[in-house]
C-alpha cells in the first residue's frame, strides 16, 4: 500500500517523468511500440487491399461462390431433414403427451 502511493506521487512529478523520457531505456521502449504499431498497420492495408482485389474479381467470383455455397447448404440441409429416422407415433413427448 505504502508502495503505491509513493509510486504516484513520483509519477505525478513532471521533473521525474521528462527525466524517465529522456533515459534510453524508455526511448528504445517508444521506439519499438511505434515499430509494432505501425507494421501492424501496414499489414492490415495490405490484407484490405487483397481482400479488395479478391471481391473485385472477374464478374464478382466472390459473390458467384456465395450464392453456390448457400444453395448446395439448402440442398443437403433438406435432404438431410428428408431422410432422417422417423419416431414411432405415440412416443413423441410434447405438451399434450402423457407422462
């Protein structure tokens, strides 16, 4: 407890924090920061970049693999309702059901 409001009122001192900006070790710390942060944005322009390329294909391929994927899933979505096992009448639970 003792040592955290020491802490922050060392903190609160201007002195003290443009002393620890000026030291190398938090120089280099800004500096690697200020790398990470901007080869990550760079890397985001480029996957927007190439996701843009991919939706700007050649009539919309994109668009033409959507509609084909969701009309197979309706496909095999109904054939699989049509050829699951039945339950023999009188042994479905619901509402109306005797326990």
């Amino acid at each position: 407890m003792v040592f955290r409001r020491l802490l922050a009122v060392l903190l609160h001192s201007p002195q003290l924090v443009e002393r620890l900006s000026e030291s190398r070790p938090i120089r280099r710390a800004a500096q690697l920061t200020a790398f990470a942060l901007l080869q990550a944005q760079l890397r985001g322009q480029d996957a927007a970049r190439r996701l843009r390329g991919l939706t700007a294909g050649p009539a919309s391929s994109l668009g033409r693999r959507a509609a084909r994927f969701k009309d197979t899933f309706t496909q095999e979505l109904r054939r699989g309702l049509r050829e699951r096992p039945r339950s023999p009448p009188g042994s479905q639970r619901g509402p109306g059901a005797n326990p």
